[in-house]
C-alpha cells in the first residue's frame, strides 16, 4: 500500500537559525533527514518549536544532505564516508553545544561517524569530535531538563504507549529518557507493550529486502502496540512511524501514531490532539 506524501513534504519551512525562547542556555545543530523531510515533515517543526521553547538557538545548516545511514545499511561504505564527510562539514562551522536528531536510525549512524572515518587521516579526529555533540533529541532534553511549562493534552488522561526503535534501544541504548519527558506532560497515562525490544519490521531497509517477514513483525507490533488499550501510539522513528502506520491501517485500526516531540509540543503550545 502507498504512502502518499504530503505537499509540503517537498519544502522546508524552517529558516537557518531559529532563536531560543527566553533566556538561550544552548546552541544546537538541528539534523532534518531525508526520510523524515518526506514522509512526516511535521515532526522537524515540532522538534525546531520543543528546542526553541526549552532556550536552544537552532542551527540549521542549509547544505546538510543525508547522513549515510541507509548506505551505511547496504554496506555501501565509501558513499557512506563521502556523505559522512559532507555532514562535518556542514555542521562544523556553527560552534554548537550539540547536535539534535530526531530520527534514531540516523542518530546510530552519526554517533558512529568516529568508526566509519577512522582511516581516513583528514577526518578521524574531527569525526570523533563530531559524534560526540550527536544527541537523539529525546536524549539531549532528558539531559537538560524542560524549562518550557506543560498543559494537559486532551482528552485527559491519556493513556500513551511508547514503542521503542531498535536503532534507539539497540544500538544507542537509549529507552528511560523518552519515557522520562512523556511522563513530564500532565495527564499522561504511559503503558508498556507486550515484547517492547521486538523488531517492528522496518529496520533500516529491512521491510524492502525481507518484504514477508518484516510484514508479519509489523503485524505482531501493531497487535503488541493496540493491546495495551493505548490512545496514541508515540514513535521516535521514521522507519518505525511507516511501518506501524501502514500496518495499523492494514488492520482497521485508527490509532494515531506522533513523535514524542510532536506530543512535546502541543503540550507546550496548549493545542488540542487532532481527531
């Protein structure tokens, strides 16, 4: 089943730099993707607007291209270290205290730029220096604390479930802090999955090579997911936000899907949840 892209996925409306709110305690490099430009464009607004509201000046540096991640999958390792070349440079230059992502598959490629350049006598050090500002943003604000005050969403409570990435459990460890910021939103009721480190499918490219068997995690996922009697379903990765959607929709089942961040940020704004 397609996926149709939206319009505006085709065009960014973030500008350059994007002031902090209040008084600015960080500035952060702001990594928009490629998967994500496209298919939940969305989710790079409410990032910029969560950063903003918690005083980070944003950085958005215009010629950041793709981070390598999917070449990096296919073993595809020279490209990889071109696109991982191109990424320093591009974000280099700003002087940032960090550098937030809000895709766990590419945030596990670029905290291992420091591995992948590691022969490359140019980059080695830099690259190393560079994946250490590399912070999933879940992550960095878990670390800095909200200074933005929360609302309820409605209807309250609401009853969320959280499903955990693979590139985000696995390979960057990262499971309390996500929980940590959801649980921060007034009303917020958290439930835990059946089987919560169990692949959804997606997987990088996965769900393409491995069409039947991504297919029946996707369905064990969503059934782990909508078991739990959750509202909302909230998802830190794109991959992982395509499969489930397209899987939840397979089974006749009208569970929103959101990015922490984009939850974030409506209880910061004070919006109410679309129907």
């Amino acid at each position: 089943m397609p996926q149709q892209l939206p319009e505006q996925a085709f065009r960014d409306n973030l500008p350059q730099i994007i002031p902090a709110q209040g008084n600015p305690r960080y500035r952060v490099g702001m990594l928009l993707g490629c998967v994500q430009r496209l298919f939940n464009p969305a989710v790079n607004e409410a990032t910029a607007r969560v950063l903003a509201a918690n005083g980070c000046e944003i950085v958005i540096p215009p010629s950041q291209g793709c981070c390598g991640a999917l070449t990096h999958h296919q073993g595809q390792e020279e490209q990889t270290r071109e696109l991982a070349r191109a990424m320093i440079d591009a974000f280099e230059p700003y002087g940032l205290d960090a550098i937030a992502i809000n895709a766990s598959g590419c945030g596990h490629s670029l905290k291992d730029y420091g591995h992948i350049l590691k022969d490359d006598p140019a980059y080695a050090e830099r690259a190393i220096a560079f994946a250490a500002k590399v912070k999933d943003v879940q992550e960095f604000l878990a670390e800095v604390g909200l200074t933005a005050k929360l609302s309820p969403l409605r209807p309250e409570p609401l009853a969320v479930v959280y499903q955990d990435a693979c590139h985000m459990l696995h390979g960057q460890k990262i499971s309390v802090q996500p929980r940590q910021l959801l649980k921060q939103i007034p009303g917020v009721q958290l439930r835990e999955p059946l089987d919560a480190a169990l692949c959804c499918g997606s997987s990088g490219i996965y769900n393409i090579l491995q069409p039947e068997v991504a297919q029946e995690l996707g369905q064990q996922k969503v059934m782990n997911l909508t078991n739990t009697g959750a509202a909302l379903i909230a998802s830190a990765n794109i991959g992982c936000f395509v499969q489930i959607s397209k899987h939840l929709e397979l089974a006749g089942k009208a569970v929103p899907v959101l990015h922490p961040m984009q939850l974030l940020d409506l209880s910061i704004r004070g919006e109410e949840l679309a129907d």
